[in-house]
C-alpha cells in the first residue's frame, strides 16, 4: 500500500453502520439544514462541529426526505438543499491520471469517482453541481470552488451549447452546461 491510499483512507469520513439498522420510525426531529450548510435545532444554531459530526454519520435520505438513524430510532429532519456543502478541492496521483478530491463543511474528504460522481440538479431556478455522497446524500458545491473548477473545465461544444467537462482518474465528469 503507497501513503496516498493509506491518507485517502483515513481521510474517508466515520459512518455508523445505519444500513444494518431498522428501527420504528419515530416522527419529525424539529431538526433542519440550511440552504448554507448550517444545522438548527428549533430556532438556535447548532455551532458544535463535533454534534453535527455526529449527527451527520447516522444520516441518510429515503425517498426524498432525510432522516437520522439509529439501533433504536429512525427521525425525519428537514433540508433545504442538501444537507453538505464542498467547499474546496484537491488533486492526487493516481495510477489512470490525477483525481480530483472534495472537501465538505464537516471536513471529509471525497473523490470525484464512479461511486461520487458530479450530478446537475435544479435549485432555486439555476443547474447547480452536486456531488453524490453515501447513503443518497450529496454535498452542493459551493460558489467559489464552482468557478474555479469551471477554470480547471474541458469546454466542449454540444449541439445546444457549451458542457464543462472535468477529467478525475481517467473518467469525465459534467461540471456544468451553457446554451
């Protein structure tokens, strides 16, 4: 095993084992993630990066709707958006070429790959790119890494326009499309 694996390993963020659970849903957790990336419990903030943490590795989304999942419980909580953000980016060598990886506000560490690849979905009015994540979550990317990324993009033409393109371990990516 090279130091780039064993880094990229432990990199990977600490999930519980919810797929082994199934617990009685319980109802709504006045739980709610914002459109920012920022949790809330009723109306206060929650400012502890080790609850969210905590909160975030039993997370899952079902259907559409998130919940967090324990042995004993199964509680429905609201997000906005998506309930991450990625908000800076890295590349690292690898055997089929260099691998872009993403950053999230909890500080995890995700490669863009076939198992998290780039999706376009609408949100408020406009394409945004969307990394796929672990158990049907994803991470928004933010603005800024957005653009910058778009600078580091293949620009091909299309019949309706142009795609932006980004090439990570040998695999193409659509980072955005423009008519």
């Amino acid at each position: 095993m090279d130091l780039t694996s064993l880094q990229q390993q432990l990199e990977q963020p600490r999930l519980a084992p919810v797929e082994q659970w199934d617990p009685p849903f319980c109802g709504d957790l006045p739980l709610r993630i914002d459109a920012q990336g920022r949790w809330w419990y009723q109306d206060g903030e929650i400012t502890r990066p080790g609850l969210i943490k905590l909160f975030a590795s039993v997370m899952l989304c079902q259907g559409g709707a998130y919940f967090l999942q324990t042995p004993a419980e199964k509680v429905r909580i609201q997000v906005e958006d998506a309930p991450f953000i990625a908000i800076a980016s890295r590349w690292q060598p690898t055997a089929t070429g260099p691998q872009l990886w993403f950053t999230t506000n909890l500080q995890d560490s995700v490669p863009l790959s076939q198992d998290h690849p780039l999706l376009l979905r609408q949100y408020a009015g406009q394409s945004l790119p969307y990394l796929s994540l672990w158990r049907g979550l994803s991470a928004r990317l933010h603005r800024n890494l957005y653009y910058q990324l778009l600078d580091e993009a293949e620009l091909r033409p299309t019949e309706s326009g142009i795609d932006a393109i980004l090439h990570s371990a040998g695999a193409a990516y659509l980072l955005a499309q423009a008519e």
